[in-house]
C-alpha cells in the first residue's frame, strides 16, 4: 500500500489552531478528549489532516460552533 500525502496536507498545531481560529490550548483539549484526529510524529510532534478534523467536527455537532457559527454555552 502507498501512502502518498501532499506535504500541506498535513498541518501543524499552530496551523490548524489558525485555520479554525482557535487557540492552541483549544487543539489540545480537543486532541486529549479524543475530539479530533491526528497524527502522532515521534515522540513530541503531532500533525493534522484539516478534512479529517473537519469531518470528525462536523459529525460530533460541533463545526457550527468552531467555524464562526452559534456559540454553544
């Protein structure tokens, strides 16, 4: 099997923070929740697939919520 990745496909913390306009302490409560996926790189470095978060968003209810939409209290 061939695992063939564009090399902005996958993002960094501060990158995916900055895509959905969030924090980075947001990312990683969302990552020790389980709320989103991601790839982890040795032992320290993470990466993210912006569709894969998304979709995983989307499908717990909450996209409307980090993409500028109403905000759930």
């Amino acid at each position: 099997m061939s695992l063939e990745i564009q090399r902005d496909e996958l993002l960094k913390k501060w990158q995916l923070a900055r895509k959905l306009n969030l924090s980075q302490r947001t990312i990683e409560n969302f990552m020790r929740r389980g709320w989103i996926p991601y790839v982890k790189i040795g032992k320290k470095s993470v990466r993210f697939c912006l569709a894969d978060v998304l979709a995983t968003l989307k499908a717990r209810g909450q996209v409307n919520t980090v993409l500028g939409g109403e905000v759930r209290r």
